[in-house]
C-alpha cells in the first residue's frame, strides 16, 4: 500500500513545507513559463484541483496544498506529477 509519506517521497525535487508541497520551474524564456501556467491551469480546470501559482519572469512555482481538507492528500500528489509532466513536455 502507498502512504502519502511514501508517494511523497517518489517527487522529485518538491519540498514540503507543514501541509503544503512547492516546487520552481525553470525556463529559458518568459513566455516558455507562461505556456506551462495555460497548460497546468488547463489540468487543474479538468480535475477541479488548483495550485498556487507565482510567475517571477523566467521561474514559476507551483505550490500544491488541499485547502478544502486543510492538508495534503492524493489530489496534490496527482497535481505534483501533472507539473512535472508538463515540463517535460515542454521540452525543458
Ligand atoms: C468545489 C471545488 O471543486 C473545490 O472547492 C475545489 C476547487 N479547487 C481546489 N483546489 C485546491 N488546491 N484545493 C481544494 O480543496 C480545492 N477545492
């Protein structure tokens, strides 16, 4: 069986802060980082789960967290690896 604990433990390169899991994307250019924002809005539209999103130029964090619950569950996980995927996509 998969404990949040260990599904967190498989992201790779998010940090958990109390019940809140954050990561920041690199890009080489602007709007590069504005594409991968339309594409995990998009996501989070599809499966009514939406992350904190801050775009600083070139770096966009994502900072997943369940605010219904008030904690972390499986929906952050799924959106964890839903941005992960995305930038690979992108071809970063
Ligand atoms: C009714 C609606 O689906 C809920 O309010 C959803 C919307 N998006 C959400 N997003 C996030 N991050 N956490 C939630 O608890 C949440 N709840």
């Amino acid at each position: 069986m998969n404990t949040l604990e260990q599904q967190l433990q498989k992201l790779d390169g998010w940090e958990r802060h109390q019940e809140q899991i954050s990561k920041t994307f690199g890009f080489d250019a602007y709007l590069t980082g504005i594409l991968f924002v339309e594409r995990l809005a998009a996501f989070a539209e599809a499966v009514q789960h939406h992350p904190q999103i801050t775009i600083d130029h070139t770096n966009v964090t994502i900072v997943w967290t369940t605010v219904d619950e008030g904690k972390l569950t499986d929906k952050d996980i799924d959106g964890a690896h839903a941005a992960d995927n995305l930038y690979q996509a992108n071809g970063q």
